[in-house]
C-alpha cells in the first residue's frame, strides 16, 4: 500500500496547490493563452463531444487523461488530422504508447501541432488616426488618440502593403501512467512553442490525471488536471502568458445490449475555467467558468461504431470501423449557421502485439 499512499498524498497535494494557485491569483490569468491545444486530439473523442476524461483508453488519452494510459495492453501508435473551417485551418496529432510490461508501466509521447498558412498582416501606414470629422476645409485632421473611431477615411486599403506569414503552434508530451491497487494514475511533462512569423514563445507545463473503473457497477470515474501548476508562456517581444490549472471531472457508463449485439457508452465531462472567460464559456460567476460536454458510442462487436456528441452548444458526430489490429475513426463538426466549411478529423489507429 506504500505506492498508492504515496501516489494518493502526491495527487492530493498537486490539486490543493493548482486550487491555490487559481484562487489567489486569478487576475494574473491570460484569457485563452495557449488556445491551440483546447481542440485536443484523436476523432474518436471529437464524435464523442470531447467528453473523453473518463474513457481516454487509447493514445489520444496522452492529452485528455494521461491515467488512462494504464487501461491499454498493447503497444499503439494512433495520427489523427483535422482539416479545420474546410483547408484553413491544419490541426494533426501523433501518439504512441509503450507498454513497459515488467512494471506495468506505459510510456506514451505525444505530438499536436497547429498550423495556418499566409496570415495577412497590413502595414502602420495604412490607418491614418483621423477624429470623427475625417476632412475639415480640405485638410486633413488627424487627433492621434490611438483609435480607430468608425470614420471609413481612417483606413485606407492598399494591397501592396499587406504581407503574409505563418503560424505554427507545437506541443509535445512525455507521458507515463502506472496502475496501482484499483486505481490508474499518470502524468504529463509538456512542452509548447508557438510562432507566428517572426514573433515566438515557449513554455513547460505538467498534467496529471487519476482514473478508476467501475466506481459504480459499470461506472468509470476520471479527473485530469491540465497546467496543474500554471504554464508559463514567454514570447520573444518580452510579453509573458499564463495558462492556469483546467481541472476535468469526467463519468463514462457502459452498457451491454445482447438483442443488439453491441455496447452504448454515455459519458460526460465538465471543464473548469479560471481565467476571466465570462460569457465565453457555458456558465460563469466571476472569474470562474464551467463548460460541460457529453457523448454517446454505440459499439457493434468492436468492429462498427457510431458517435454523437455535444460539445458546449456544439454538435458533433463520428463513425469509427476495426480490421484487425488497425482502426479507422471520423469525426465532423456540422455548423449550418456558420460560413465556414465544417471541420472534419480523420485517424488512423494501429495496435500492436
């Protein structure tokens, strides 16, 4: 019992210090720094709304819960690409697990990477700082208040003093995950680098995440901490950001269903913010803000399944198809209300002996 008591007490004391963190300092927050990652990985998971916490049994877990690592048998490699707003938007992840069998152990690396080509950037020169007035006896009056004060002579189009760059966002995670007694437990060491043309930043975050099944008959328990003790952003300007704790408390619930020949799994995850998102988010009070996803799979024989999810106010849905040790999966974000085309995560699954 000497492991899990330590395990147990280190765990405890990890969510106490990210709880103190975010309580006393809040204001120090960076609204949606390091936003990139927020998509997470695999389609699977997208079918399923994002509610992931308390299933996380494959690679794509190195993101959502690291402790459900520990639910995996075999080795895997799993790449899964999100072709985002139709081609505007590239959004790729790759994971492997290594299973670390005198130990029972796993280790797991992770890769996501975001990417969006020729950005336009307009030149200073185009906006003249004009009053509200615009042109007074044929002179121009500029006032100089640093605003754009919703007079159309303040900016003036020029296609030859636009310029393009690129934005590339990484993050890589160094995952490992232990059973002990009847519990799961891992943790991430992440690192995150961003660039958008000539501008960069860097930082080092951890996670942590806890897992049990059968809480309840047939009723699995996750919570994962992502940035558990505050990721630190530092960009090449001397601008510094950072992302506070998201802890995620998530249930998954199986079912067997003889006169289908299959399985229903209903999970759940709730997301909490502390970084000023208001109104951005579900349901907030302050500072704090609370995001809730859902997910249904229904599973024919390990072979077929089908997916819908609700991910905020989003629908989301996806298939998933098993051919021996390989696995398919698609997952599609619909959204009739918006002009952009819907975004769609295709992955490629392989588990090993």
């Amino acid at each position: 019992m000497r492991p899990f008591r330590v395990l147990s007490w280190g765990l405890a004391l990890g969510l106490c210090a990210s709880l103190g963190l975010v309580t006393t300092g809040p204001a120090r927050a960076d609204k949606f720094a390091g936003a990139f990652l927020e998509a997470g990985a695999g389609a699977r998971a997208l079918g399923l709304g994002g509610a992931y916490t308390a299933i996380a049994d494959d690679a794509s877990g190195i993101y959502w819960n690291p402790a459900g690592l520990a639910s995996t048998s075999r080795h895997e490699v799993l790449l899964s690409h999100e072709f985002r707003f139709g081609d505007l938007v590239d959004y790729s992840f790759l994971g492997g697990i290594y299973q670390v069998r005198q130990r029972n152990g796993r280790f797991g690396l992770g890769v996501i990477r975001l990417g969006i080509d020729s950005i336009a950037f307009t030149d200073s020169t185009m906006w003249n700082d004009l009053n509200g007035n615009g042109q007074i006896d044929g002179w121009v009056d500029l006032n100089n208040n640093g605003q754009v004060d919703g007079n159309e002579t303040e900016f003036v189009y020029d296609p030859n003093k636009l310029h393009y760059v690129n934005d590339a966002e990484w993050a890589v995670f160094l995952s490992y995950a232990q059973p002990v007694s009847s519990w799961q437990f891992g943790g991430n060491l992440k690192f995150i680098t961003q660039s958008v043309g000539d501008f960069s930043s860097f930082g080092i975050g951890l996670d942590v995440g806890v897992l049990k099944h059968d809480v309840l008959h047939r009723l699995d328990l996750g919570l994962a901490v992502h940035d558990l003790t505050g990721t630190y952003l530092s960009w090449s300007t001397g601008r510094k950001e950072t992302i506070v704790p998201v802890p995620t408390l998530g249930l998954a619930y199986r079912l067997d269903s003889n006169a289908l020949r299959g399985s229903f799994l209903f999970a759940g995850d709730m997301a909490v913010h502390f970084d000023d998102r208001r109104n951005a988010d579900q349901f907030w009070a302050g500072p704090t803000s609370v995001n809730l996803n859902w997910g249904l799979e229904f599973n024919m024989q390990n072979r077929l399944a089908l997916r819908f999810g609700l991910q905020e106010e989003s629908f989301q849905a996806g298939a998933g198809f098993a051919a021996g040790p390989v696995r398919f999966d698609y997952g599609v974000i619909p959204d009739p209300k918006s002009d952009f085309d819907a975004s769609q995560r295709l992955s490629l699954r392989w588990v090993g002996p």
